[in-house]
C-alpha cells in the first residue's frame, strides 16, 4: 500500500468507528465479508521483502543490529563532537586574539606614559610631521 491508500484506509476507519452504533445489520454483514476477502488476500501475497546491506551498515548506521541504541548514540556524537570543538577553537582563538590585541594597546598606554613628553604633544599636527621629517 502506498501513502493515500493508507491515508484513505484510515480515513475510512475512523468514519466506521464513529459511526459504528449507526449501521445496520446488512451493512455490518457485509464489512465482515469485505474484511474476510481481504485478508483472504492478504495472507495469499506474501509481504516479505529482503533487503541487502552491507555487513557495517547495521552496526553502525540506524538499520538495527545489537548495537543500534549505542551506534545512534555513537552518529549523533560524531556529529556533536565536532561541531563542539570547531566551537571551542573559535572560542580560544577569539580569546588568543583579543588578549594580544589589549596587550598590544597596554605596551603602546604605558611607552606613552613613561615618556618625558606631555600628552597634549601627541595631539599636536605639527608634532607628528615634525616626528614624520625627523625619522626621514
């Protein structure tokens, strides 16, 4: 049975079930022939389909097998785990950065601060080409 067959087949099922009290003896007679012919055919057509796998598949995939609760658990770490450490690294290397980056700004605050001339001096345009012509 495909998808709309068995969506019909449960739209009918519900239909009957609810209007069960309501139908008639003919009408019940006669679903109770419909269902023996059905499964009349049904146990004629055997339903037993073998599918061919490879031997890891079931251990390791979600097919079954004795181990498929661990081999679940096993595929969602493998996929978690990773994903976890790119997160971390990112994590670190931010932190890396940012700390490289404050100790740079603090050896420039404190060269600033030990020397002899006043900070207005910095603020100066003239002082920076001044600086500029004297470093050529």
């Amino acid at each position: 049975m495909n998808n709309k067959e068995m969506q019909f087949a449960y739209k009918v099922k519900l239909a009957l079930d609810a209007n069960l009290d309501n139908l008639s003896d003919d009408t019940l007679q006669s679903l109770a022939a419909a269902r023996r012919v059905a499964l009349a055919r049904k146990k004629q057509t055997p339903m037993t389909v073998r599918v061919e796998q490879p031997v890891l598949a079931g251990a390791f995939g979600s097919a079954g097998g004795m181990l498929s609760p661990k081999a679940s658990w096993l595929g969602r770490l493998g996929v978690a785990a990773p994903l976890l450490a790119g997160i971390i690294l990112f994590a670190g290397l931010y932190q890396h950065e940012n700390a490289k980056r404050v100790s740079y700004l603090a050896d420039i605050d404190a060269a600033v601060l030990s020397d002899e001339l006043p900070l207005s001096a910095y603020l100066d345009h003239g002082f920076n080409a001044y600086l500029a012509e004297k470093e050529q």
